[in-house]
C-alpha cells in the first residue's frame, strides 16, 4: 500500500514538476537567507483583512500614514490575521514560496523562449537581486505580482494567443498594482483582430474587473473611488521622492541599475538588442513585456506617482533575462559559423564580469539584508510577548493613546494588540510625546531615551513600555 502511494506521488510530480522545485527551492532559500519579516504595507494588509474578516470596512485609507490599499492583498490577508503572531510568521513562508515560485516561472519562461541555461540563468538573477530578495524578506506584494506576471508571459511562450486565461491571470494582478491593467489592455487589443464582437467584449469586460473593483472598494472603504491614486500621490509629496514624467524618463536608466547593477542592466539592454536583432520573433513576449513594463513606469510618474525602483520591477526583470540570453544565448547561433565561436569565447567572460561587478551585492547587501531581517524577525516576537504579559495590556488599554516613533512599530503593535487598537495607538509626529504611554523600539544596544515625565513600566530586549500614569505596574 505504502509503495503505491508513493508511486502515484512520483507520478504526480513528474506531470508537476513545478511543484517539487518550487517545495525543494523554498527550504533552500531559507537556509540561504533566514526569516523574514512583515514589513508596514502588508502589516496594514493583516489589519484591514482583519476588519473585513469583522464585517468592518476598514476606517482609515485615507489617513495620511497608511499606505496604498490592495484589494486583493486584503482579502487573502483577512484569514491569515486571525492567526495573530502566526499571522506574521504565515506570511513570511509564503513570501519564500512566491521568490521560489518567481524562479520556477523564470525558468519556464526562458526555456519557452529561448532555451533551459538561459532560464536557469534568468533565475538566478533574479534569486540574488538585493531588491527583489529585500521584497520577498518583506514580505511585499511585489513578489506575488511579479509571479503573476511571469505566469501569464509562461503561458502566451507556449502557446501564443492563448487568451483568457492569460487575461484571466493579468485581471487577478490588477487587484494587486495596477501595471497589470495597461498589460491586460494590451493583450486584448493584440487579440482582437483575429476575435468576433462576442469574443472581443468578453475579454474587455474581463480586463476591466480589477480597476473597476478597486474604485469600488476605495469608494466603498473611503467614499473616495480614487483614494490609492491621490494617496500614493500624497506619500510622494510627503518622502519628496520625484513624481513626474520627467523625472520617470530622467532616472529611468538610474532606476534599472539601482534594481539589477549597472553591468547586469547594460549587458541586458544589449542582449535585448541582440535578440531583436537575431530572435525577434522568439524573443516577442519579453520584447513587448519589456517595453509595456517601461511605458507603464512611465505612466506612473506622468501621474504624479513617485518614481521608485519597485515601480520598475518588470521592466528590470526583462531585462536580467535578455542578461542571461547575452550570455547563454550563443548555442542558439548556427553550429560552426564564427558568430557562435565568438560568443562562446566571450560569453565566459561575460559571466566572470557579471560576477565581479556584483561582487558586492553577494559579499555584502544580501548578508547585511539576511541579517536584518533575522532581526527584526526576532524582535517582532519580542514585541507580542511584551503586549501578552497579562500587566501589560490592560495598561495600555486604560493609559491611552500608545505613542511611538518608530514607522513600522505603529501597525505591528495595532496588529498584534488587536480589536479597534489602531484607533489609540499613535505615531508621534514631533519628538515630545504627551500624557499616555509610550513604546520603545531599540534595535541596537543602548538605553532607552524616556520623554520627560515617563517612567519604564515593562521590558524586553530591543522593546520598552513606559507610561504616566501613577497606577502603572513595573516589571
């Protein structure tokens, strides 16, 4: 019995395989780099899921610290709040299935196109770029969509003209950043002279969903249906971060190398010259992803979105792949003909100045990045012991409001307190903090620097609670 079981799950793997690599690539990744964290976007994620979870539309899109809403991040989020600090940790671990499953797609799409070293080579850019790696430890959004982009790229390199499902998949991405919206639009279009009216309208109802359901659900939560757009815009003025068209076309080239280096990103843009050159009409789907994914970072900042390297991430991946064509594209040249033999001499050379232009991104930013998030990984369960000491929360709950000045601590302590806890936990917007109580972050060694008329009630490593009120017990 027990062999027949197995039998039929080696069967299975083999019609998946996607499935085991994604499994063996996620416990590899977090031996490589540890624990992640849930950083300030999916930590309001948790909170507003939780509210819709209550049946509680959530009160505060709006307000000027939260940031950009996304349904669909909310939605999921909402069962996986209910697990508390497990909410956190749940995150975490499908953050490292996403980066995994990113890599798989990766590979697919470079096979799809080209040929399985250059997947394989696509890949491993993208498993040692600092931003995505950062992203993924964030447990951001970002990977995910990524993953839905390069899913629906997969499925158009193996079978072009596909149509709704690829459409299907571009409108589940839209309800995470709207860049997939101009992507859906395009596809339509692409497939519309070969459609009837039916056919036509059916996939433009399809591709509208996901902008239409976020005005709804802006509207519904803020009475505002464009409430991400202006409040987006709103935390571009605040971080004075650029936010024009101008600036988008400026940085542009600036924004790339900050994603993948400077050497990866020129030699990428040269070998997407190449295969425009050669591979044309192979190359099709990542030649129009690319240039869709630099139009749609255009339109960002022609919006008055700030001009960030998040916004550029499908742009930059193209290009990391059209980076491993330039260097393992060589066995697609015709046998014996000198264009072959002079990319095979150059393309080892290639892959030595890659690895040594980023040298520091792997002797460096990626252990400086693993370290980092063990830490705050580590403090975030510091932070719910604290808030679960039974002395603890009904002082915060009769010594309100709860101020702190660390960005990030404001909704991780809201998540972790729960209930309507948002509503008087505070984030100090000058240095003196007023009656109430007051939370610590210390992420380094030191004392804690009490505002005047506090005193410390409880504490933990990197974490003190201090308060005013006389009935407060020490600990």
């Amino acid at each position: 019995m027990p062999s027949s079981r197995l039998r039929r799950l080696v069967g299975r793997l083999r019609r998946y395989p996607g499935i085991a690599w994604v499994a063996l690539g996620t416990l590899v990744l977090r031996g490589v780099y540890g624990p992640g964290y849930v950083h300030y976007d999916a930590l309001y994620s948790l909170i507003w899921g939780r509210d819709l979870v209550h049946g509680r539309l959530p009160p505060d899109f709006a307000d000027s610290h939260s940031p950009t809403e996304h349904p669909l991040a909310n939605v999921l989020a909402g069962p996986i709040s209910l697990a508390h600090l497990g909410g956190l940790r749940t995150l975490d671990w499908i953050s490292l299935v996403m980066l995994a499953t990113l890599a798989w797609m990766a590979v697919r799409l470079g096979r799809a196109l080209f040929t399985l070293p250059i997947g394989l080579g696509f890949a491993a850019l993208l498993l040692t770029c600092p931003p995505i790696v950062e992203q993924m430890l964030m447990a951001s959004i970002d990977v995910p969509f990524l993953v839905l982009i390069l899913w629906a790229a997969v499925l158009e390199a193996e079978r072009p003209r596909r149509g709704l499902p690829i459409v299907a998949v571009l409108a589940v991405c839209g309800l995470l950043r709207p860049e997939a919206w101009l992507l859906g639009a395009a596809y339509v279009l692409y497939l519309s002279p070969r459609r009837d009216w039916s056919g036509r309208l059916r996939l433009g109802g399809l591709v509208l969903v996901a902008p239409v359901l976020w005005a709804l659900f802006d509207l519904a939560s803020a009475h505002d249906a464009a409430i991400s757009l202006t409040g987006t815009q709103r935390a571009g003025h605040q971080t004075q971060a650029q936010h024009s068209l101008g600036a988008a076309i400026v940085h542009g080239p600036q924004t790339l190398a900050s994603i993948l280096g400077t050497g990866i990103s020129v030699l990428g843009i040269a070998g997407a010259g190449l295969a425009f050159a050669v591979r044309r009409r192979r190359s099709a789907v990542a030649l129009v992803l690319l240039g869709l994914g630099l139009l749609g970072f255009l339109g960002l900042g022609a919006v008055g979105l700030p001009v960030i390297p998040r916004y550029a991430f499908v742009p930059a991946l193209m290009v990391a792949l059209f980076c491993s064509y330039a260097v393992f594209g060589w066995a697609e040249a015709p046998p014996g003909s000198t264009v072959r033999r002079v990319w095979m001499i150059g393309a080892p050379l290639l892959l030595v100045a890659l690895v040594v232009t980023n040298a520091r991104y792997y002797t460096h930013r990626l252990p400086q990045l693993r370290r980092a998030a063990t830490t705050l990984s580590a403090d975030d369960g510091r932070l719910d012991a604290l808030l679960a000491t039974p002395a603890v929360r009904p002082l915060i709950q009769g010594c309100r409001p709860l101020q702190l000045r660390d960005f990030r601590a404001k909704p991780l302590a809201a998540y972790l307190i729960g209930g309507h806890a948002r509503d008087y936990v505070q984030l100090l917007p000058q240095q003196v903090a007023g009656p109430g109580s007051y939370l610590e972050h210390i992420p380094v060694r030191g004392e804690p620097a009490l505002p005047p008329g506090f005193r410390t009630v409880w504490g933990v490593r990197h974490w003190t609670l201090s308060s005013t009120c006389p009935s407060a017990p020490s600990g």
